[in-house]
C-alpha cells in the first residue's frame, strides 16, 4: 500500500524517504513539506493488469508541526483495500523528527464480503552526521496475526541513507520485516544529473526485486516520477506520481 513512484524506483524504501507519497507508512515525512502540497500516484501490474493501485496525499503546515491526509486503494473485483487517514509530524530537536498515522481500512474479498480495520503507524527519523540519516517505521502497530480479520501484519522498516553534495547522489540501505516475509535487505541509490532531473536504482532480497525510475522537476513547484520494478511472480510493475507544492521548493532534495 505505501509504494509510490520515487519508492517503488529505490527498492520500495520508506524508513529515511522524505517523499509525501510514502505518508501512510512513513507520518515524519511530513515534516520536510514547507508548504500545502499534494501528491497523486497509480500503479499498474503489467502481468495482472486488473490490480491497480491509486493514492492521495495531502499535507499542510500548522503553527507547531505539519498534518496529513491520505486515501488509497489497492486491489482488483476479487480482493480490495481502500484506505484512509489523518497524519501528524513534529521536530522534536534539530535531529530527531516524529510522527504518527491513524487510519482506517476497508477490506473486501468477494466471497466473503467486508469488514473494517484500523491502522496505527509511528516514525522517527533524525541525523547521526551531516550526510547521515536514519529512521524508523513501525506499520500496523496494532498487527498480531495472519487470519481473515487481521491481514495486514506489523512490519518494521529500519533504514540508513547517506547523502553526497558534490557529485549530488542518495544511498539507502533498509531492512524490512513483517509476518509474512523474511527479511528484507534493500539497497538502493539516486542520482541528481542536475537539479531537476534524476535517476533511480534499487534491489531487495528475499522477493529478489529489481527497480529503475526516474524523476524530473518543473518550474520547482511539480515534480513527475516515473518508477518500475521487476519480480519473478508478479513480473513488471509501472508507476507513475505527480507532486505540487503551492509554493516554490529551495532544492530538489525537499
């Protein structure tokens, strides 16, 4: 549910991702939006071309800290989730952010029908050094087992990024855990050919995915990225999202 366009192009990393559209997992991204923006994603299976994936999110700066909206739905005629949730985040200190998720799901199965869940998501993230950052998310906090009632697990993201200036380039390292899978190694790195436009790799273990995107800025204020990824089950995954800020954003980076 929390892959967008930029993740899903860095081996679907979210603990150090600054990006408004990995929201419902990661609430402390919003502290780097600096004034109202929006973001809009959709994801297509190439193989499964009936599973779609399409998301929202929304964030606006208050007097003490940044709040968060987001809606997203995934699945086909067969199996849905749609979603929905409001989001907080705060500078603790100038190295340490939080935030948190509240949300709802609605979950259908066709021959079972629907039901309601809910979701409890926490972040932290902060600096160990200038170029060095670290975070944290826990997803589905509530999680406790695999069953119809509770299919969607805790899982804990925990991730390191180093940031280089000159040449300007990102590299994240993740790890990912959850009750259905092993663990997850993610290794992924960005490239800012100039300051509007940059390209993307990643690699996970475990589900052995492959992952390449790009993503350009207009006039500092619209960002496209373009991302795709390749699995040995579910084959090539495409996606695409658009970013406006109200306001003119400094740097690429935010």
């Amino acid at each position: 549910m929390h892959i967008s366009a930029r993740s899903i192009s860095l081996a679907s990393s979210v603990a150090t991702m600054n990006d408004l559209s990995v929201l419902a997992s990661n609430p402390v991204i919003l502290t780097y939006q600096k004034h109202r923006s929006i973001t809009l994603q959709n994801a297509t299976m190439i193989a499964i071309r009936e599973i779609q994936k399409n998301a929202a999110m929304f964030s606006m700066p208050i007097r003490k800290g940044v709040v968060g909206f987001s809606i997203q739905s995934f699945g086909n005629k067969v199996y849905r989730v749609f979603s929905g949730g409001l989001s907080y985040a705060m500078n603790l200190s100038e190295n340490l952010k939080v935030g948190a998720y509240l949300g709802t799901k609605n979950n259908t199965i066709e021959q079972y029908g629907s039901w309601n869940s809910f979701d409890v998501n926490l972040a932290i993230q902060g600096k160990l050094t200038k170029s060095i950052t670290y975070g944290m998310c826990i997803q589905s906090l509530h999680g406790k087992s695999i069953s119809l009632q509770a299919i969607h697990p805790t899982v804990l993201y925990v991730g390191v990024k180093y940031a280089s200036t000159i040449p300007k380039w990102n590299l994240y390292t993740e790890l990912e855990k959850s009750l259905l899978i092993p663990t997850r190694l993610k290794i992924a790195c960005e490239y800012f050919i100039s300051p509007t436009f940059i390209v993307r790799s990643g690699w996970m273990s475990s589900s052995y995915q492959v992952s390449a995107g790009i993503g350009a800025w207009f006039k500092k204020k619209c960002r496209i990225d373009l991302g795709s990824s390749w699995q040995p089950v579910l084959g090539v995954t495409m996606q695409v999202g658009l970013f406006f800020s109200t306001k003119s954003i400094e740097t690429s980076e935010d």
